[in-house]
C-alpha cells in the first residue's frame, strides 16, 4: 500500500497506522510531528523513515516514510531478507527484517530517525512495553496503540475492550479546521 502511494509521486510523507490504534487527540497534526522530529536532525533531508521503538525494539504499529523514490529502496531491501528468509523456511516477521535491514546496513539505518513512542505510537497502562522513555499514554497524547492486546488483556475481544475504554478520552479538534 506504501509502495503504491509513493509511487503516484503525490504525498510528501504517508503515516502507516496499525488497526488497533485510536487518534486521540485530533488538535495534534501529525505535520507539526515530522517538522518537530526533523528540526532534531542533522540532515532532514536525507530522513526518509520516522519509527518508534517499544520494550522489544522496533515496532512498526505506526510510521512515516517520506513519499519519495529513495524510499523505496529501503522497503525492497527489507522485502528481500524477508523474503530470503522465508525461502529458508526461516520464521521472520516483516518487521525483524526491517531490523535486520538496519542492523547490517547502515546507510539504510542513516535514513530512519527514532522518535519517542508516546508522540507516534503511545501504549496503555495495560500493554506496559514501552521504550526506554518508559511513557505510557496519557490524556492528550496523539495516538494511542494496542499492540499485543491479546497477550496483556482477558477477554474475548481485548483491543475491542481497550478500544472501548479509551474511546471517551478522545479530543475532538475544531472539524472546521478540517476542511
């Protein structure tokens, strides 16, 4: 799906959101997110990948890639050993081989920036795997993800239920803003 929105050559960045995440503060523009996290860079410019950590590493619940060409190496490289390991009929995840990916290569690992997880892809209380900032969601933080739901909460439907619980923490923006 990225790969087909960079390649119309319309969009500056494209936001990959998971769909177990709430936006739960729509006064925050994730524009101001990326010019924020690119101020703290050396080379903007040369950032294509915004990610976030959580308690195991990366995690790809929520990301921006640039809308550019270049990008798109990064994305078929980590395609590749993916896909190299599948062939082995190796156990890999799309996003340990992003991992890989910028382990062993560093002029792909140059083109990413982490970002602190509670601006992009905040946890709740109740999945505590957060990254070494050990910020939870709180009221008026911008995304609020539930990633590994399954495995922290009871339940029939556990991102259902969270889901649920959270959606009256949500603040609505002004709508006129908008459009």
């Amino acid at each position: 799906m990225a790969e087909r929105l960079i390649k119309t050559g319309k969009y500056d960045w494209i936001w990959w959101l998971d769909f177990d995440t709430l936006i739960t503060n729509t006064d925050i523009k994730v524009t101001d997110i990326i010019d924020e996290e690119l101020r703290n860079v050396t080379n903007p410019d040369e950032i294509d990948y915004l990610f976030t950590h959580d308690c195991n590493g990366f995690n790809a619940g929520s990301f921006l890639v640039r809308g550019h060409e270049r990008s798109l190496k990064f994305m078929y490289d980590s395609w590749a050993i993916h896909d190299k390991a599948r062939a082995k009929d190796e156990n890999m995840s799309e996003q340990d081989s992003t991992v890989k990916l910028m382990k062993e290569d560093k002029a792909s690992a140059d083109r990413v920036h982490v970002v602190p997880q509670w601006k992009l892809n905040a946890f709740p209380t109740e999945i505590a795997c957060f990254d070494g900032r050990s910020k939870a969601w709180e009221h008026g933080t911008f995304v609020l993800h539930f990633a590994g739901a399954w495995a922290h909460v009871k339940g029939e439907d556990p991102t259902g239920q969270l889901m649920n619980k959270y959606k009256h923490e949500i603040i609505w923006g002004d709508w006129k803003e908008f459009y």
